[in-house]
C-alpha cells in the first residue's frame, strides 16, 4: 500500500524533473538557440515564455546573450569570458569567483544560490556606476525589445530569484527551499560544464577544425539538452539542431515540436543536413 508520505515524495520528484527540464530549456532553447543564434523564428508570446524561463535561473537575457557571443568570437583566447585554458576550474567557475584555484571554485559550484549572489552584486556595481553594461552593446538586436530591456534593469533579476525561493517556501518550508536549491544546482553546473567540459581536451571528440578547444561530449548532451554537441555548434552557431551527427538533443526536439504545432517556424539547419 503506497502511504500518502510516499506518494507527496514522489510528486515532489516528478515535479523537480519537470520543473528542472523547463528551466534549463528556457536556457538552451530560449537564450541559447533562439536569442543568441536566432536558429528559429517564433512569435512574441512563445519568445517572452522561453525568455521567463531562461531569466528564472540564467540572469538577464541581454547579458547572457552578449557574453555568448564575446565567448564565440574569442573562443580560448584571453579574451574569452569563460575557457578553460587556464584550467578545468578557471573554466567552470573560476571567471566568475576571480581564481583558477580549485578549492574556490569547487565550492562556489556546490553552492546552489552563487550564481545568484552573484547577480546581485553585479546589479549593485551597477546602480553605482561600477559595472557599465557593455553587453548591451553586442546585443542591438535584443535591445529593441521592451522585455529584455526590462529584465536588463538592475535588480529585476534577484526580485524573479527572491520571488521563486518565497514561493518554494511557503509551498513547501524548508523542503520547498531545498529543492529550488536542488534545481539551482543543477542548472548552473549544467550550463558550466559546457563551458568547462566540452573545451577540456580530455572528453569528447573534435569532429570539426573550428581553431579553438571546443568538443562534441555525448554525455553533457544528456544533462544539458543537447548542449554536449559542442564543437559541432561551434562550427554552425545558427544550427537549430546541435547533435547534427547523431545522440541526444532535447533542445532540437521541442523545436521540431514547435514547429509541427505552428508555434515555431524556420529552424535553421546546415546545407549538408538539411535532408536529414
Ligand atoms: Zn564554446
Ligand atoms: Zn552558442
């Protein structure tokens, strides 16, 4: 007999999965795919929802998006925003917390909540001038959109983070909390470990002479819907379709889904893959 103890385990679970997998498609999907690479076309209400999603976890869209692209445009160079090159943990966290030395930056990866902190002290620098957005810059594109201008002013993103924790909280108390910080967790690190991974020479394989440390990583692919085909994303950015070779790609998947129901259309592929 399943008690009611089990079975609230069990939907709390099931809801982490779903909920996990939506925000990081706001990420790969929405930031990634369509914002940066304009891989496909869609109208504005499915454009804001993907926007959301990203921006519940991923920060600002405009800066987001504008760091990805100074890292395709100076790919492992010292003026890539986040490579590896300096290594694994320069890669993965080390950017963000100012040192290559492991034990900071493997804590600031377990941490959850940092990427948040982060944001906020980053919005602070700003509101006192110290941090001009100069992402805003590489972005002109995004910028002529009211939303993403809106989510670019400081502070609005720690009040959507503030928001999500104090609804965990009161739907759930400190269980509630924990499992954001769950998904927290294991967003960031997701996101990370294709910057940190799939330009790290030991994994994965380099199907494409791109100039740069970028690598296809199957295995990322499964945690990161589809990201893991790195290198092959490096070598067509606009690619609506990531695993062009083969494997898991998620990401591609709710595109085609998109399109098939209409709420999508025109994903971009290479010419060589376009049949297939
Ligand atoms: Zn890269
Ligand atoms: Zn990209």
């Amino acid at each position: 007999m399943v008690t009611n103890r089990a079975m609230s385990t069990f939907t709390a679970i099931a809801l982490w999965f779903c909920f996990t997998t939506l925000l990081g498609l706001g990420n790969t999907v929405g930031y990634h795919r369509l914002l940066t690479h304009r891989a496909f076309q869609t109208g504005p209400v499915v454009r804001g929802m993907w926007t959301v999603l990203g921006a519940m976890h991923s920060g600002s869209p405009v800066f987001w998006v504008g760091l990805h692209r100074f890292h395709h445009a100076r790919s492992d160079t010292e003026e890539d925003p986040h490579s590896p090159v300096e290594g694994f943990w320069q890669g993965h966290t080390g950017w963000m917390v100012g040192t290559s030395h492991p034990l900071p930056c493997i804590l600031f990866a377990l941490s959850g909540f940092g990427q948040q902190a982060l944001i906020l002290v980053h919005d602070l620098k700003r509101l006192v001038g110290r941090n001009p957005p100069t992402w805003r810059k590489v972005c002109p594109d995004l910028m002529k959109e009211r939303l993403m201008r809106w989510l670019d002013i400081p502070l609005v993103m720690p009040v959507v983070f503030v928001a999500q924790v104090a609804t965990a909280a009161v739907l759930g108390g400190v269980a509630g909390v924990a499992w954001l910080w769950l998904a927290h967790l294991f967003l960031t690190n997701a996101s990370w470990a294709v910057n940190s991974i799939c330009h790290w020479p030991t994994f994965g394989t380099q199907p494409y002479d791109t100039g740069e440390g970028s690598r296809d990583v199957p295995w990322v692919a499964w945690f990161t819907n589809g990201e893991g085909y790195h290198n092959s994303h490096h070598r067509f950015p606009r690619s609506a379709k990531h695993a062009l070779h083969g494997g898991v790609d998620l990401s591609w998947n709710v595109i085609q889904l998109m399109v098939a129901t209409g709420l999508a259309k025109e994903p971009w592929l290479p010419r060589s893959f376009r049949s297939k």
